[in-house]
C-alpha cells in the first residue's frame, strides 16, 4: 500500500505539536512536499498556539528618504547611482533627471506629521546608502520626528544603514555608538531588511558588496543587548536554494534563542520578503509563484517557532494573497504603508495603500479577529478623534482617516 503524505510528515507533525524545533531536514522534507494543506495546517497549529486567531495591522507610513545608493545589489531596483558632480544641481524632495532623489529633514518630518495627524502608530524610515549625507541629517531627523509627534513610533533604518552610519560618522562610531546616539534621538526600533539570504554562495553572486550575516547579526545582537527590539526578513525567490531558505531561519531561530535567554530584547517578528524582478539585474528569473510565497510563509512559522510573529508584508505579495497567508500560520498583515518606493508590482506607483476598512475586511474575511497594534506588538485602543496605548495613559488625538 503507497504511504500517504500525511504518513510521510508523521513524525514532522509530532515535533510540531511538541513545540520541538524543525530540523534542516525536516524543513527541506516539507519545502519538497506537495501536500500545501498539512503543511499550511501544521504552520497554523504553530500560529494557533501563540495567537489564536487573532490577526494583527497597523496604521503606519512608510518613508523612504532616498534612492541613491553606494551598493549594486542584482536583486535592488530602487538604488540610483550617484553622481558626485551633478550633486551641487540636486534639489531636495525633487526626483532628478537620473530618477534619484533625497528628501530633506524637513520632507521626512513634514510626511511624518502627516501621518500622525491622521492616526498614524508608526513610521517605518529606510533608504539607500547616500554617500554625502552626514550622520547628522538622521540624528535630526528622528529629533525632529519625536519633538512634533511624540507619540508615532520611530520604525528606521536597517543594520546596512545602521554600519554606514557607523563608517561616516565623524569621528567614527560602533554600532552601540551609533544606536544609542538614534535612541537618543527617538528611535524606538529596527526593521529587519538587509538579510536576504544568509549564505557566501548567495551574498557573492548577488550582493557582494553589501555586508554579509555576521554583520546583519551584529547589529541585531548590539541593538538586543540594548533592549531596542527588530525584526528579521528573508528575501527568497532570486539564486538561493531551499536549503539555504530553511538555514537561514534556523539562523534566525538560533539568534532569537540566545537573545530570549540573555539579552534585554529580540526579534519581534519575521518577515518573509517575495523577491519582485522587474527592473533588476535578475529581471531574467521568473520569482516565487504564489505556491510558493504561500509554502515560505508557512515554513518561517514552522522553522521560527520562538520568534512571535510572522508578517506577510501584502506590497510584495498582494493583499489577496496575504489573506490567505492567514491560514498559512501568518498572523500580521502589516498596515496602511501609503508609500512605498523600493518595490512595486505589476508597475504600482509609489502610492501603495489599504484603508483600515480594507485590511480589517481582508482579516475577517480570511475567519480571523482583526487587533490593532503599535510596534511592538501591543493593542491600540481608537476612539473617533483619539487613540492610545493600551496600558499607557496618555492619549493622541488624530483628525481621522
């Protein structure tokens, strides 16, 4: 009698519903398997057992302070190079013949207020690798950012950015020097890009000279002992392997360990990132199918059993998609955006928005509760001109959406 896929996954299962984490094996066992339903029920006994079925969104808004770009990453089709004698002719907030652009202090913080003044929780700040902008411009930045919002969290800058700064600063910094000067300042956490796939194969044929993982984790391991939490991506779908999908999560699940057990803060959540060709040196390769996306996301849960959440970051997959990630051991489907500018697919504009309405109709279309959270991770309570953090006492008053 032929053995039956669920038969195959048994002893998967039972570590699953043990709590004991995956093997390289056993991730690779169920990325090779065709059964997308044990495999999406198993992600969901994880997400089940740490949320129920609540789903979480956030009102935020995505800045991306510039596009122009020390680094040459195949996979990037948001860098611009710069061009030094051209520079002096650049005006800031203007999208200059070349496609690049730099927003002044004054252009982040006046889109920053914006969103604040309609209810915004959070804004979520990274960029490219600008040569010529001192350290300065994002120290004043988030000061700015905290002095007329105090209350939006400060979302900013990947461990890529965070190690420029560190080489531009003057004098020059560690990256515990850099963090605290931007803590200082009124950064509240990091976000998770910059990791792609953590592996020298990858890292040298598609991004060799960007920093590889030791400097991603070091960062990450710093900004932990610190007590500012972030969050970890993987971009998959471009020249890795599944092999080297699954060790990068157990990568991330090993750090999160460490960090639960000695440090002052941790990843927060996962964000799997479906890699988009169009525009990119890799625009040859055909990306992640939706089977695909669907299977990764569900694998992040599974292999990152001790990293709280798992977003589908519904820009880069779809909102229809990220609805079905849902019962696929996903339970974030990130927030509002409103802009967006490093991907876009299908030709999307910069303007890349759901309303609230639409992504708490998304979760409980998909059978879930929708929870509105900050940051990190703790329920907003909104009134019709206010919000606050449960807990907190103090409140925002916003001029709605």
């Amino acid at each position: 009698m032929a053995t039956t896929s669920v038969e195959r996954l048994a002893d998967v299962r039972s570590k699953v519903e043990a709590g004991e984490p995956l093997s390289l094996v056993d991730g690779l066992r169920l990325c090779e398997s065709r059964d997308i339903h044990t495999l999406g029920e198993l992600a969901n006994l994880v997400r089940e057992r740490l949320h129920g079925r609540r789903a979480y969104y956030n009102i935020n808004r995505h800045i991306n302070y510039t596009n122009y770009c020390v680094l040459r990453c195949k996979f990037c089709s948001f860098y611009r190079p710069f061009d030094k004698k051209a520079a002096a002719r650049r005006t800031p907030g203007v999208v200059h013949p070349d496609g690049g652009y730099e927003l002044s202090v004054e252009d982040v913080v006046a889109r920053a207020k914006e969103a604040y003044a309609h209810g915004a929780t959070e804004v979520h700040i990274v960029g490219g690798l600008h040569p010529t902008l001192p350290f300065s411009y994002y120290t004043e930045m988030c000061s700015a950012i905290r002095e007329t919002c105090p209350h939006l969290h400060i979302k900013a800058f990947t461990a890529i950015e965070i190690i420029h700064f560190a080489r531009i600063a003057k004098p020059r910094l560690a990256i515990g020097g850099v963090l605290e000067k931007l803590r200082e300042a009124g950064l509240g956490s990091l976000p998770g890009g910059g990791a792609e796939i953590f592996d020298d194969r990858v890292h040298d044929e598609a991004f060799k000279a960007k920093v590889g993982e030791t400097e991603w984790f070091e960062v990450h391991r710093t900004a932990h002992e610190m007590g500012i939490f972030t969050n970890a991506t993987m971009l998959y779908g471009h020249l890795e392997t599944p092999a080297e999908r699954i060790q990068h999560l157990i990568k991330l699940r090993e750090h999160q360990e460490e960090s639960l057990g000695s440090r002052k803060a941790h990843f927060n959540c996962v964000i799997p990132l479906s890699f988009i060709p169009q525009g990119s040196v890799l625009e040859h390769l055909p990306g992640p199918s939706g089977l695909d996306d669907l299977k990764t996301l569900a694998l992040a849960r599974l292999m990152c059993p001790n990293i709280p959440h798992i977003k589908a970051f519904w820009i880069m997959l779809s909102p229809k998609l990220a609805q079905v990630s849902l019962n696929w051991g996903v339970d974030d489907i990130d927030g509002t955006v409103v802009y967006y500018d490093i991907t876009k697919r299908e030709g999307d504009g910069t303007h890349q928005e759901l309303t609230v309405d639409k992504l708490k109709r998304l979760i409980v279309e998909a059978g879930c509760k929708p929870v509105e959270r900050d940051t990190l991770y703790r329920r907003v309570i909104r009134e019709p001109a206010t919000w606050r953090v449960e807990g907190e006492d103090w409140a925002v008053h916003y001029k709605g959406f």
